[in-house]
C-alpha cells in the first residue's frame, strides 16, 4: 500500500514552501508524483524530498515543474 502524500494547505499560493508550491502545480496538472518524475526525467523519491523540503529544487527542476 502507498504512503499518502503530505497536505498542501489552501489558501495563499506566497504563503506556501517552495516545495508546497511545485506540489500544488503539479496536482493542479493532474499528474501523480510517479508519473510527473516519468515525464521530467527525475527520480520519484527526488521529487518527493523537493515537494516535502528536505532537498532543495534545482533551477532546472523548477523550471521543468514550471512548463
């Protein structure tokens, strides 16, 4: 069984880690952590520790988020 991913509290986008924030773009896209770390070239568990904020993003990971 999968572990639930970490909340994205609503409400103000600025308030939100960086982390949080690419979290909610990507749910905002439909796509699930697995499949957006397919399609960017990332690995999942990478992804994951950016969106929960123990590692910090590249330039080119937000950038990848962005589009």
């Amino acid at each position: 069984m999968g572990r639930k991913e970490n909340p994205v509290p609503a409400g103000d986008p600025s308030s939100l880690s960086v982390g949080g924030r690419l979290r909610q773009l990507r749910r905002g896209h439909g796509f699930g952590l697995g499949d957006l770390a397919a399609r960017l070239g990332y690995s999942k568990p990478y992804l994951s520790a950016v969106e929960n904020g123990t590692a910090k993003p590249s330039d080119a990971v937000v950038a990848a988020y962005a589009n």
